[in-house]
C-alpha cells in the first residue's frame, strides 16, 4: 500500500482511504488557493457594485432626479456594473443597480429612479 501526501504540505495523511490533507489548516490554505481568482472577481465585482449603489443613492434623495454624465463620471461611477435592466413598452431601458436606477436622456443627462 502507498503512503498518500497531504496536496498541499506533502506530509503524510494517516486516516480516511479517501482523505487529501493532512490538516485543516492545509485544507483551507490549498482550497484558498485554488478559489483565489473566482472570489477575487466576485468581490471586486460586488465592490463595483456598492459603489455605484451608493452614488446613485447619494444623488437621487427624493426618488427621481436628473444629473449630469459628468457628475457620476466624477464620483466614480462605472457603467459596465448593473444589476439589471427594464424596457418601457415605448422603447426607453433604465439600467439598475438593485433598486436604484438610470435612465439616459439628451445632452449627456441621466434620469435617476428609485424602484418601489
């Protein structure tokens, strides 16, 4: 029979025929590792999306408002992160970050609604 290694230190694993790891600790640490892009992205993707929340909350106090593209350009907002997005029957589509949302008008303004 052949002595099984841990996958992440190379130390011997004694126990279960269908155990990997020596430890917990070497466990978590190889499982971080290999998880480490796909949660990478997903925070950095979820942070993206907080902040665009919080402008636009911050902008729109009174549940409809109008602003300029300059505006959210200058406080951060990125308009590749929504979390989803609505058309009217007359063709207009508002772009949401959860609740709060966005509406592109003329002249580099931008309607924004809050959702009930």
């Amino acid at each position: 029979m052949s002595v099984k290694k841990c996958l992440e230190c190379g130390e011997k694993v004694i126990g279960r025929i269908d155990k990997k790891f020596c430890s917990d600790y070497c466990r978590n640490s190889f499982n971080n590792k290999v998880n480490k892009e796909s949660k990478n992205l997903i925070r950095n993707t979820n942070n993206r999306l907080r902040k665009n929340y919080k402008i636009l909350s911050e902008l729109n106090t009174l549940g409809k408002t109008k602003v300029s593209r300059r505006k959210l350009f200058d406080r951060g907002f990125d308009f590749k992160f929504i979390t989803s997005t609505y058309t009217t029957k007359t063709g207009n589509t508002y772009f949401y970050v959860y609740d709060q949302g966005y509406l592109e008008l003329e002249n580099e303004l931008y309607l924004l609604v809050k959702q009930d």
